[in-house]
C-alpha cells in the first residue's frame, strides 16, 4: 500500500536527518589490534638494540680494563631516560606546545597526564607510543658514549645524558616529529637520520674535542678486547633496527613492510660495501669492518626508510659503506680527533648523507613514495639540507654548552692515573675478566 505524497515527504525527510549524523561526522579513532601487536613488538625490538645490542658492540670494542664501564653506561642511561621521559621529557617531544608548539611541546603532559589505558595516538594506545618513543630516546644518548669512553667519569656522564636529552634531543624530536617547524617545512625523515644519527654523532664529535683524546692516541695502539662481543652486539642491532625503522610507520602496514625490506638491503650493501673498500685497501677484508660497515648502512638507510624503494636502498648502504669508511679512515685522522668508537664518522656522516639521498630517491621514478604536489626534487634536497643544519648547529652549541655546564658542576674526566688503571677499578670496584 502506497502512502499518501502529504505523508510520504515528511517521513523522508524525518529519516534522513535521523541518519545524517551517521553519514556526516567523523568517525572516532579506533584501537586496532593488528597495529597494536605490532607495535608492542617493535617497541620491545627498539629495546634490544640498546640492551643489549649497543652495549656489547662498544663493550667489546674497548680495551678490557674498561668493558664493564661501558656496560654500565649503557644501562644507566636507560634508567635516567626512562625517568626523564616520564617526568617531562615526553611533554617537550609530544605535548602540543600550545602557541609555541612549532618548537616544543609544553609542558602539557608532564609525568605522561592523560596518557592513560584508553588514551590514542592514531590507532594505537597512546602508552605503546609513549614507550616506543621512550626507546629511541634511549639509544640516542646511549651512541654517544661512544665518543667519550674510556675516559668519562660516571657522575659526569650521568649529568650530561639528562641534561642532553632534555635540551638537545626532546625538541629536536618534536621538530621533525611532533609536528613541529621542520616537519612543517617538509622535512623527510622516517625514523632519525636528523633526531637520531646526526645529533648522536655531533655530541660525540663535540664531546671528543672538550674532553680531549685517550692517554696515547693515537701513538699507542688501542684495539678492541673482544670482537666476538662486538660481532655479537651488532648482529642484535640488525635485527633490532627492523623495529627502529619499521616501527616508525606505526602501524602494521605496506609502508612498514618496505621499510623493513629497505632496512635490511641497505644494511646488507653498507656492510658489502665497506668491506670490499677495506680488502681493497689492506689487503684482507676484516669481520670489524664488514660489521661497521652494516652499522653504517643501517643508520643511513634510516631516514630514508618510509619514503625509498630497493633501489634507493642499494645506493644508499653502499655509499654509506664506501663514504663512511673514507670518513673514519681518514677525516677522523686529519682532525686527531679521539671520537674512541667512530661515533661522528659513522653516525653523523651516515646521518647526512642518508638524509640528503631521502630528498633523491624518494622521487617516484626511482621507486620511491614520491613527493608533494607541487615540489621538485631540488625543492626537497634544499628542505633536507636545511633540516640538516639546523640539527646540526642546535646540536653542536647545545652540547658543548652542556658538556660544559656537567664539567663545572661534577667533572666529566677522570684522572690521569684513573685512566690509565682502567675506569672498572677506579669507578666501579669491579672486573670485568678474572682470569
């Protein structure tokens, strides 16, 4: 039975506005599992790099009176960054800033306010983010112990990795990823070449150069006590990375697929790399080298990551192999600057290159994501060079300025004697070997 046109108009119309609600708004922001789970496991992974990846490949790359003071470093750090984070180094990152949220987040979410179990960032809990984030904090100040080992005192290590993390690498981070003024800009960075790799490797350099080279350097010969450690901890941090890089696109999807897939062939032509350039040069390939060289392309392949293709990835990791090598073979000896792990030329250079190449192969035609309408690949090459110096100026001035705040507060050298008894003894009251 039909109804009449005088009742039928009218029920429409009263249907379609019940509805409309339905139709119109935005749908809020939903849990999803799989993103979740995935998350959660790259976080752990993250974790892994620093303990106990990190800390066994410099551990076994120091003499061994100082294997145990590096082990240490490594796991204080988390602890003083766990806390940090917690407290308000979270808020400066990821808070919003209010009017200044162009160059830091406030203070908004000090002691993580309103991250709670129902919290969301995007799709996933808010506390996953929180803690996946907390890791990469972490590492960051943790690769800088490599340019001051074997000489540092704890205190003044100590001081120095909260000050930096709260003056140096939090507003970075919210720079480039909490959308502050260089993620605004354009700035591609998928998980760190700039926030990560760049700012590690210029505190180290910086570091190097105010507290001065090892008794000896570089006349007396200081090799690794225990490759096997170092081989050890850097094959952790291949398998860690997958959750550096691919845990950035926080969500289990076709980016973080390629993003694995990139990571591991750059790690693989870094490492290919760096070791056909070292047979080259001396004569016999060196398990040393081909694992720095893997370090090497894994760091440079990371800012690129989410935006390049397999083809970007070979490119990249071999010149990372081939220009990091040239880098800690040689400018490192030009500047007889004591950075003791190479921390500056395989970090820092990695971190610019890998930076600079993300503006070229992030190009469509070269089996990238491509890039905004409207700009070139000039126009993005020119945003990463800009992302680079400014890092890299904020950086450099901010620590030294605290390194040297630390050393007037606690000291950040040990004593010439100290030194030389190896900092196990002197700091810790421990040895790491009893035979």
């Amino acid at each position: 039975m039909s109804l009449p046109a005088s009742i039928r108009l009218p029920l429409v119309l009263t249907l379609a506005l019940a509805h409309a609600p339905l139709a119109f708004a935005a749908d809020p922001a939903q849990l999803d599992a799989a993103n979740t789970a995935w998350m959660i496991t790259a976080t752990a992974l993250v974790l892994f790099m620093t303990l106990p990846g990190l800390a066994l490949f410099y551990a076994g790359l120091v003499r061994a009176k100082n294997v145990l003071s590096v082990l240490m470093q490594c796991v204080a750090i988390t602890c003083v960054v766990t806390l940090a984070w917690v407290v308000v180094a979270y808020s400066v990152a990821f808070g919003d800033g209010g009017a200044a949220n162009a160059w830091w987040g406030g203070f908004g979410k000090a002691f993580l306010a309103g991250v709670d179990a129902k919290a969301l960032r995007g799709t996933i809990p808010e506390t996953v983010f929180a803690m996946y984030q907390l890791t990469f904090a972490i590492i960051t100040p943790a690769l800088v112990v490599g340019g001051y080992a074997e000489r540092v005192r704890f205190s003044g290590m100590l001081v120095f990795s909260l000050v930096w993390l709260l003056a140096v690498y939090a507003p970075v981070a919210h720079w480039v990823w909490g959308d502050g003024w260089l993620a605004r800009l354009g700035l591609m960075d998928f998980a760190g070449g700039t926030v990560v790799h760049l700012n590690a490797g210029l505190a180290s350099l910086v570091a190097a150069l105010v507290l001065g080279r090892r008794r000896g350097f570089p006349e007396t010969p200081m090799p690794p006590h225990n490759l096997t450690m170092t081989v050890t901890g850097a094959c952790m941090l291949w398998v860690g990375w997958f959750g550096f890089n691919a845990g950035s696109a926080l969500a289990a999807d076709g980016a973080a697929g390629m993003a694995m897939l990139v990571t591991h062939v750059g790690a693989a032509s870094g490492a290919f790399a760096w070791m056909v350039c070292e047979w080259v040069r001396f004569g016999k390939p060196s398990v040393l080298g081909i694992v720095t060289g893997m370090v090497a392309g894994l760091g440079t392949i990371t800012p690129g990551s989410g935006f390049v293709g397999p083809l970007g990835a070979i490119v990249i990791g071999g010149a990372a192999g081939v220009v990091c090598f040239a880098a800690t073979n040689h400018l490192k000896r030009a500047l007889r600057v004591d950075d003791s792990l190479d921390v500056f030329p395989v970090h820092g250079v990695g971190g610019v290159l890998g930076t600079l190449l993300t503006g070229v192969f992030a190009a469509s035609a070269l089996g990238g994501v491509g890039y905004p309408e409207g700009r070139t690949m000039g126009g993005q090459v020119l945003i990463q060079l800009a992302g680079i110096a400014a890092v890299a100026v904020w950086s450099g001035v901010v620590s030294y300025l605290a390194l040297r705040v630390t050393d007037a507060l606690v000291g950040m050298r040990v004593a010439p004697e100290e030194e030389t008894e190896g900092l196990d003894t002197v700091l810790h009251n421990e040895k790491g070997y009893s035979l």
